[in-house]
C-alpha cells in the first residue's frame, strides 16, 4: 500500500527521499511522486513532480530537471479513490503547501464541498487532496504549519498517515499518523520519516514509532510530538534491528526466491529460544501468558490472505494435540458479523505486516466483545497489531519483501505449533514424552526443510508445463488443504493464472467437471492417514484425463511417474510438521512459473505487502 518518505535536513535530500521509495517499493503501487522546497534566492519554491508507473520513472524525471532540497515530502500510491494516473499522484498541492497521504479520508466529500464554496479548486479525483486545501486553509488563521495540521486532523474521519510540507515555513515536515504507520529516523542535524523502517536503514535506525492521534514537527535539529489531545509528549527511542544487508537482494534474481530460501534459517531463528529447552515456557508469549492462557475455553483465529491459511493449519494442530475449540475466520468478515463469542476464549490474530486494516478492526472488535485475551503472532516489532495485543509472538523471519508471502507463512507456522504445545501442556493434554518427541521433530525442521529446497530443480521443470495453461486445481486433504489453498493463492498472485484449491473429498461435488486433459491438477500427498483417500480421489482425476502434479513424501506408497502422472518425493514424512514442509514446493512452483511467464514476481500486479486500507 501506499509508502511515505519525508526528510529535514542541511543537505540535500533528495537522494535520500528517492532510495526511500525504492526501499517501499515491495509495499505495493502504482504511481510516485516528491515535493521538495528547493532554495530560490532568500526564499524556497515548492516544486512537485509525479509519474504514473514506478519510482525509476520518477527517479528519472527527478535527475532531468536537476532536483535538489533539504526538505522534501514523497510517495509511493496505491490507488483507492481515482484511477493510478499522474493527476491523482501524491503529493497533492494547495498553494505554497504539499501532502502526502496514506489511508483513506471516509468523510472527504462534505470536506471538499465545503473547501470548494470556500473557493479551493481540486484538480485530483482523491480523497487524500482534501487534506492539502484543509490545512492550507487553517493556515491562514494558525501559528503554526503544526498547529494548522493538528486542527485539521482533529476533523479527518477513517484512517491515515500524513506528511506534508510549507513554502511559509521551508525547514518543517509535519506528520500525522491514526490508523495507519508512521515512523519518525533521526538522525544527526536531520529528521527523517517514513511508514516502514525499510525505507530508512540508508540514514538511521533510531526510530520512534508515532502513536495513535499523534501529530509532530521535524525540523533539521528537533523532533516535537503532540498527542491527540494537543499535549507535548516524549515518545521512546528504538534501535532497529534491521540492517541494510537484510533488505538488499544479494545474489538472488528476486526477493520471493531469496525469501523461499531462507525459509531453514528463518524457521531456526523463529524458534530459537525453545531449541534448546526441555520443555516449553508460556512466557513464550508474554509475561500474562501462563495466567490467560490457563483457563481459556477456545481459541478463535482472526487473519487475512496467507496468513489466513497459517490459521486454518493451526486449527487441526489445536483441536487434536491440544483438544481445544478453534475457529478461523477471514478478519474483513469478522469485523462486521453478529457473531456469537466466547470472551473467556483466546483470540489470535496473525499477521506478517501487523498493519493490515482489518485484522486490527477485527482486534478492536473482539475487545468490545468482551475478549481479554488477546494475543498476535505477527513478524514486524513495534506494529500496531503487537502494541494493541495483550500477549505477542514475534515470528523471526526478517525482512519480506517480495509481497507474495513465502518465509512469514512457514514461521507463523512454527510459532503456532508452538502455542498448540504450550496449550496442550496447560490443559494437561501432553506428557512429558509428547512434548520431548515433537521438540525433537521442531529441532529437525531447519534440516527438513533444507532437504526440501533441494527439489527446486525438479520443481522448476514442470513450471514450463503451467506456463501455458490458464487453470489449474490444488488439492489436499486435512490439515494439507490449507497447503493447497497456499499453493494455489501462490500461483494465481504471481503468475496470474486461475487457480483454485479444494479438499479433495469435495472433487467429485463441482470441481470435477472441470477436469479435462488441458487442467493440471496438483496434489498435495504426504504420507499420512488421508493418504489412501487421497489416492481414490486422484484417479477420479486421472479417470476424465486430467494431468496430475503429485508432492509426495520419500517413501509414499504411491504408483509410478507415468505421462499423465508426475511426482515429486520430497523427504521423510513429518507427521503434524508435514504442511510446514509441503507449502516449499508449492512456492517454487508458483515462482517458477512466474519465471516463465515474465511476470513481476516480488510487485504483483494490483497488490499490496501491507493491506492498511479494509
Ligand atoms: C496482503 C499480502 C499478503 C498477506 C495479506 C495479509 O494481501 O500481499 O501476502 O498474506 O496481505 O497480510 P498480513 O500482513 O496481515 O499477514
């Protein structure tokens, strides 16, 4: 989704705004666009430039016209309201001042018409230009370019992060954030900003992460924040973890391949602490977790997208070894049900972004249902899903960019068999000798996982046979049917090709008429109790014609490769960690197929890293 990168500073920043947008380029967009206050004489003119297409584009208008300013405001857009042309690309200008916005305003039309008796002229079809004339507007009557921007935040309904700029006040950026990220870099003799640290690990990673209502002022020497209620506050200073290194390409072609092969090492680092340890500690989860985790009497699981798949696997894992109830459920769905809740439940969000705008609506809605126990398994520190969360579980994957989810995915995965352990333990569902056996099978899972990788090359051969078609079926049964809804979503973000996944047990109720000699059909085949069920099922594939895909296990009792059947064995089964190992493939698959068709496969056409609009 949209990225914000601003900078105050006595040198030029331009340079530095530009490898900010290139940095959030793995958000998601489709249009960028900078204002800068460049020095003219004793004064500073505002000057803007925009494109339509990607930030190598603006970075070359940029350079044409010899840009260059100490302080400067710039965009990366993904459309809501307008179509992704120049006219609609941030900044949006009123006067002497600049905005950019991410988010959406919900209440801009009566905004707008106000503005526009007041004789303000719009020239964009967004909802964010409202937020330029707003403040240009309380200008007039204000102190300050803050206290301007502080007014008219206090009358913005929806959610937003703000940054903008002033010709009557050229060493300020002003911000605003409430429901959507923003973060402050600082730096020496220079203040920066941005939505993600990513954008910023080139200048600093001494952040603070603005809060709710916030509005602040950098300037080259000082940062002053204002909470919602206009109060001046101090707000703690982190140091990012994040390094350069971790978010730069190396010797990969993309980030989703880099990503698919870290996979071992971001599962080993996920699991770190319990790597060692006899048994597991709900601490694990947060200092409260022993205490809310005692008595809960189910779990319900809230996500969206890949991260919603987590939660359907996790939901076998908890109702067999820990035997509790667990319900999944897609948070856009959620948020707005009557549903029926159980407050003395476990409610857990998972999310890779922590950002994404409906499973925090649907966190905020769980609250007033009356849920205490809250907890996220989320990948970004200092995300809005892990601050509103009572108990947290950071995944240790680094960095993700390319936006289809690859390593997030399998370390989510980790951490919810994690939190099915500690459940069960607490509810007396598993003896000592359980618990030893599967953080034995958890300490193999980094190796397994390696072995798996190793079927890349086999894997990307049949990618030539996907490249062509503009179908295909996934099919899995239990706890491997969410594998292939994965390795469908996979496919069908990346490649663009139709690609549905069922439980295979419902073949034979609709998806099988579909099924002619033009159909791949990929099956996900571990070696476990469905498996002979599974097989009934493939030859009912086989029986009309339909060309099978099978990823089986190293020692599956299953039939030989022949033209219309093709298998891959993976490695030895590993019982309940199976799905953990059967999704790799599925993702070399999709990327592979991508390879072939040309696509963009780290910025998918349409998509977004980080939902932070519902
Ligand atoms: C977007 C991303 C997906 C992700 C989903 C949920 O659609 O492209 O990769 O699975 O959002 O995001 P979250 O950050 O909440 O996991």
């Amino acid at each position: 989704m949209c990225g914000i990168v601003a900078a105050v500073s006595t040198r030029d920043i331009v340079p530095v705004l530009l490898e900010g947008l290139r940095r959030l380029e793995y958000r998601g967009y489709d249009s960028a666009g900078i204002a800068v206050l460049e020095p003219v004489d004793a004064k500073s003119e505002l000057r803007r430039l925009r494109a339509a297409g990607r930030v190598a584009e603006l970075a070359g208008q940029v350079q044409a016209q010899g840009l260059a300013a100490y302080t400067g405001i710039s965009h990366t857009r993904w459309a809501t309201h307008g179509a992704p042309t120049e006219r609609n690309a941030h900044p949006h200008v009123s006067g002497g001042l600049a905005v950019v916005h991410n988010g959406i305003i919900e209440n801009h039309e009566e905004i707008r018409a106000r503005l526009k008796a007041a004789g303000s002229v719009f020239t964009s079809d967004t909802d964010s230009e409202v937020i330029a004339h707003l403040v240009a507007f309380n200008r007039k009557s204000s102190v300050s370019l803050l206290s301007a921007a502080t007014q008219a935040v206090a009358e913005l309904e929806g959610a937003f992060a703000i940054a903008l700029l002033c010709e009557s006040d050229p060493e300020a950026v002003v911000l605003a954030r409430k429901g959507a990220p923003l973060l402050i870099g600082l730096g020496e003799g220079e203040n920066f900003s941005a939505s993600d640290v990513s954008a910023l690990v080139q200048v600093t990673r001494r952040v603070i992460y603005l809060e709710e209502g916030d509005c602040a002022e950098l300037r080259p020497g000082s940062v002053r924040i204002v909470d919602a209620r206009g109060t001046e506050v101090e707000r703690p200073v982190h140091v990012s973890e994040m390094t350069a290194q971790a978010v730069e390409l190396g010797p990969y072609q993309h980030y989703m391949q880099k990503e698919i092969s870290e996979q071992p090492g971001a599962v080993a680092a996920t699991l770190e602490t319990v790597i060692g340890a006899q048994s597991l500690q709900p601490g694990l989860f947060g200092a409260d977790a022993e205490a809310l985790f005692k008595d809960v009497s189910s779990v319900q699981i809230i996500a969206c997208g890949t991260s919603y798949h987590a939660g359907m696997v996790a939901r076998y894992w908890l109702e067999s070894i820990a035997r509790i109830p667990t319900s999944v459920e897609i948070a856009s769905e959620y948020r707005y049900r009557d549903s029926v809740p159980d407050p003395t439940g476990l409610f857990v969000t998972i999310s890779q972004s922590g950002e994404t705008a409906d499973t925090l609506a649907a966190l905020e809605h769980a609250r007033t249902l009356g849920y205490r126990a809250t907890l996220t398994i989320c990948n970004v520190p200092e995300s809005s899903l892990i601050r509103q969360s009572r108990l947290r579980f950071l995944t240790r994957a680094g960095p993700e960019i390319g936006v289809a989810s690859t390593k997030a995915f399998t370390t989510q995965l980790a951490a919810l068999f994690l939190l099915t352990l500690v459940l069960a333990r607490l509810r007396g569902k598993l003896d000592r000798h359980a618990e030893a056996t599967y953080l034995q099978a958890l300490r193999h899972l980094p190796a397994a996982l390696q072995h798996v990788l190793a079927a890349e090359e086999k894997v990307a051969a049949w990618a030539k046979d996907f490249a062509s078609r503009q179908h295909a079926l996934f099919l899995g049964r239990g706890i491997h049917y969410p594998i292939a809804l994965e390795g469908a979503l996979k496919l069908k973000e990346i490649s663009y090709i139709h690609a549905e996944a069922y439980a295979a047990g419902e073949l034979k109720h609709g998806p099988l008429a579909l099924v002619d000699q033009d159909m791949p059909v990929v099956a996900i085949a571990p070696s476990d109790t469905l498996l002979e069920k599974l097989k009934s099922n493939l030859q009912e594939v086989r029986a009309r014609g339909g060309r099978l895909y099978v990823f089986a296990d190293r020692d599956a009792p299953i039939g030989d490769e022949e033209e219309a059947v093709r298998i891959i064995k993976l490695t030895d089964h590993a019982g309940p960690l199976s799905p953990i190992l059967h999704v790799l493939p599925l993702q070399q698959l999709a990327y592979h197929v991508a390879l072939v068709r040309g696509t963009d496969v780290d910025k998918p056409r349409n998509l977004a890293k980080s939902v932070t609009v519902e």
